[in-house]
C-alpha cells in the first residue's frame, strides 16, 4: 500500500492527538484547582427605602462566604447603590446604609472585615444620559477577590 504525504500528516496528527488525550484527565484536575479561587459576585436587593436584610438575604451572603472556602482573600468589594426616586442626599445615605448592613453579614459569615473595601454610590449613575432610570437600582454588589493559597 502507497502512503501519500497527506497520509503520513494525518497519521502524525492521530498520533499527537492520543498523546495530548492520554494526559487530559491531569489537566482537567489542574484547570479545576485553577478556577476554583476565581472571584464571586453576588447582588443583594433591598425593598424601597429599606436597608433591611431580609432572609433570603442573608442566605445569599452566607452561600457568597461560604464560595471563599479554601482561597485567600484579597479583597472584599462592597458597592451599595440606591434608584432616582427622591433626595440625592438621602440616596446617598441609603445606599451607605445599605452597604454597611451587608458588610456587617459577611463579616459575621467569617469574612475578614480587613479586607472589605465598602464603598456608596447613591443614586449616581442610576439615570442614563437619555434620562431613563436604571432598573433594579436598590441592591448592594459584592465582589470577593480571591486567590489561591500557596
């Protein structure tokens, strides 16, 4: 039988391909271990003018802790926001409040407080340059940076 030079190339990529399979189940391991310490994100909404944590809340600040487990943290980003209705001054306020209510939880989840960057936006940004309000304005953001142990 008569191999051509596609033949061969083939055959050489066949082979390159088991040998990349056979190490596929390490790698898969690895990238795992990688992205395990990725950031979490989580968003806590707030009923009007509220800076109450109800449970569902409060479940969800926990789970956000708990997704910490077994990474350093370097950093605990809290954002309260707050929509366009009233006061820009009282906005402001609420949305401190807001923030500071659910740093309080995740430090309570076992967060370190040393590591929390809790900021307040109030209603800035809460109206489009068009004048549109922006939806679902009255939440806090969390961001936990994370990184792998060494």
């Amino acid at each position: 039988m008569k191999r051509t030079k596609r033949d061969l190339q083939l055959g050489g990529l066949c082979l390159a391909g088991i040998i990349l399979l056979s190490g596929c189940q390490g790698w898969r391991e690895g990238l795992a271990q990688d992205t395990r310490c990725d950031p979490v994100m989580a968003e806590i909404y707030f009923e009007p003018d509220s800076a109450e944590l109800g449970p569902d809340a409060l479940d969800l600040i926990s789970a956000t802790a708990q997704g910490a487990l077994g990474c350093a943290i370097d950093g605990v980003d809290v954002l309260g926001l707050a929509d366009a209705t009233g006061a820009a001054e009282v906005n402001l306020a609420l949305s401190q409040a807001r923030a500071a209510a659910v740093a309080q939880a995740l430090a309570e989840a076992g967060l370190p407080e040393a590591a929390f960057v809790t900021q307040a936006a109030g209603q800035r940004g809460a109206v489009t340059a068009e004048g549109v309000d922006r939806p679902m304005r009255r939440r806090v953001d969390i961001r936990l940076r994370l990184s792998t142990p060494d």
